[in-house]
C-alpha cells in the first residue's frame, strides 16, 4: 500500500453532523439512482436534525472516517435496538 492515505476513525459529534447527512443524501442518491426508483424521501434539514437528536440521546452512534486533509470519508451508524427474542 504505497500511496495509502492515512484515515482518522473517530465518534462523530454534532460538530460532524452535516457532514454525514451529505454522505447520507449521497448514498441515498445512489442507490435511487441504481434501483431507477425514488425509493426514499431525502431532506437535508430534517435529516440533520435527526441526526443531532440521535447523537444527543447517546443509543445512535457514527464513527467517522476522515482522510488526512479532514475531508470525510465515510461513516458506519449503530442503534441500539433490542430483540424480541432474546428475552
């Protein structure tokens, strides 16, 4: 890997939050685009504040990836959520 970027993983923060919510419109745009389907309703400002309560209530977690350059990257999202079946 000669021309690897170096890569920060770190916990998203509300300092992060527009960022993701543009990786997440991107993503959203993507797959619309793949599927030939407007398969998903996408706005920016109620995404964002989606995404700042989740972070606020501590049960959505992102990491995010940011290059070098701190440009971001990428993002993973967990929820917590319980199984019906795991008593």
């Amino acid at each position: 890997m000669a021309n690897a970027m170096p890569v920060l993983i770190r916990h998203a923060t509300h300092d992060d939050v527009a960022d993701v919510t543009a990786m997440v419109g991107a993503l959203l745009n993507e797959i619309m685009q793949a599927i030939g389907s407007a398969a998903f309703h996408f706005d920016k400002e109620e995404t964002a504040a989606r995404l700042s309560n989740f972070i606020s209530t501590g049960k959505y977690k992102v990491l995010l990836a940011r290059s070098s350059n701190g440009e971001a990257i990428g993002f993973l999202s967990l929820y917590e959520s319980y199984a019906l079946y795991a008593e």
